[in-house]
C-alpha cells in the first residue's frame, strides 16, 4: 500500500503542478475566442491606433485607454522604484534588526491592504492636493488625473518591489561585501559596484512584478484617475485605464452590437501584457537563483 500511494504520489505532482498553467491557458483562450467578433470587423492595428471610441457608432478605438494605462504606469514606476529600492538597500544594509523588525509588519500591511482603500485615501487626500498643485502651475484641474493616479498606485506597488528587492539583496553572499570592505571601499560603494552588480538582474525582476501589478490594477485607478477616455497631455489631465474600462462598463450595455467583444479584447490585452512581464521576471529570478546556488 506504501508503494502504491507513492506511486500514486508521483503520478499526480505533475498534473498539479501543470494545472494553474492550464488554468491560465483556459481563462486566455475563453477572453480571445469572445473578442473574435471585434476582430472580425475592425483590424487589430485600428483597435490599438485609433482613438474613436463611440460604441454606439460601432467604433471601438483602445489608444486612449492603453495610452491611460500606460501615463499612469509610468508615473507609478517613477515614483515607486527610486523609493523601493533605496528603502530596501537601507533596511538590508545599513539599519539596525530592530528597525528591519519593525518595518516588515508594516510592509506585509501595505501589500494586504484592499484596493478600495488607497482608492479612498486617493480621493480624499491625493485628488485636493494635485488639484492645488495643479492650481499652482496655473492649471485647472479636478485633481482626478493621471498624477492622482499615479501616486496612488505608487504607493499600492512599493510594498512588492520593497519586499522581492530585499529578498534578492540578502542571497548576495556575504564574503562579497568584507572583500570589497576589506580592500578598502566605502560601504556605499561596496552597494553599489558589488551588492547592485550582483542582483541587479533580481532587482529588475521585482520591477517588472511591480509593473504587473500596475497594469491590472482596477479599483484604486478607477476612483481617481478620471475616466475620460481621451489620450492624456500632460500628468493633470484625466486618464482611463484598460481595467477600468472594463469594470465599468461590462455588464452594461451589452445591447450594443460587439460592445461586450471589445472589452475582451481589452481584456486579452491587458492580460497578455500582464503574463509577458511576470514571466520575465519569473525567468530572472530563477536564474538569479541558480546563479546563487
């Protein structure tokens, strides 16, 4: 019987293992075979490139929304990465453990805290204040912008790229950092011509996680940046993300002809470009982790 539930064993780790890979196949295959009857009247270059988007007129141009969600993935990294990356190389290297004690619960708070509530912080707190900073620019804005956006969702990604960076900077062999000390570097630039030398690959990885998540954020986007489905100027204007657009509107109007084919399209989209940069960065990291071993 031993023998027999080993074997057994054996047998199904393989079907386990494969099957969240089956489930992401059945999820991609089910969103392209319903967006088909967009792609069968309008070319995928009109869908990405033109920005007419009147569903009603039976025009279905995605440019504003993929540039939407790329403005406010851009000022989210921007914000975010600096921050991230400094905070981890100061908690892995030059704070005290008791203070590294103390920040890694409020880390794991930060990465478990749900989306609705940056987004109500976003409009309560983010939203006035890049209205008043926009006002003193001499522009008028709502607040509801890409920057509002930004911020918020810079502060929902800090915590994964914070935490994978930190991961990777502490499999940096120890005997690295005393033989640059030793031979007389400073600690900063032991961290910076040795430590980002030797994770700098690790590094991007948890940046590309952190642009993962970016680009599927919903909830927190939604109630601050705006939804106006126009192609952003600047970071004051208002912008709308592909995950937004389709949270809000799949389920209504699904009357009009092909609407709900466009928004999984979109929804292909998003996900496709979602699965390209986590496995990237999965592919990093494991051979980050090879490397290390």
């Amino acid at each position: 019987m031993r023998l027999v539930l080993d074997r057994a064993a054996k047998a199904s780790m393989p079907v386990l293992a494969g099957f969240p890979a089956f489930v992401v196949f059945l999820i991609f295959t089910g969103l392209w075979l319903k967006s088909k009857g967009i792609l069968a009247s309008h070319s995928p270059v009109h869908l990405l490139f033109s920005s007419a988007w009147h569903p009603l007129k039976g025009e279905f141009g995605f440019l504003p929304f993929i540039a939407g969600t790329a403005w406010v993935t851009a000022v989210a990294l921007v914000l975010a990465v600096p921050v991230s990356i400094m905070a981890a190389v100061y908690l892995s290297e030059y704070a005290p453990g008791r203070l590294v004690r103390l920040t890694a619960p409020v880390i794991d708070l930060l990465a478990g805290l749900p989306s609705v509530i940056y987004g109500l912080w976003g409009v309560l707190l983010v939203v006035p204040a890049v209205s008043r900073l926009a006002g003193g620019f001499g522009l008028a804005s709502s607040g509801y912008s890409v920057l509002a956006g930004g911020v918020v969702l810079a502060v929902m990604i800090l915590p994964t790229i914070l935490s994978i960076t930190l991961e990777v900077l502490a499999s940096v062999p120890r005997p690295l950092r005393e033989a640059s000390l030793s031979l007389g570097a400073t600690k900063w630039e032991t961290v910076r011509h040795v430590v980002f030398r030797k994770a700098g690959g690790g590094i991007v990885a948890a940046v590309a996680l952190g642009f993962s998540r970016a680009v599927g954020e919903t909830m927190a986007v939604l109630m601050v940046a705006g939804n106006v489905a126009a192609v952003p100027k600047s970071v004051f204007d208002p912008a709308y993300p592909l995950p937004a657009l389709i949270a809000n509107n799949y389920g209504e109007m699904m009357s009009v002809p092909q609407y709900e084919a466009a928004l999984m399209f979109a929804a292909c989209l998003l996900m496709a470009v979602v699965l390209v940069f986590n496995a990237g960065a999965r592919r990093i990291l494991v051979r980050l982790e090879r490397k290390g071993a």
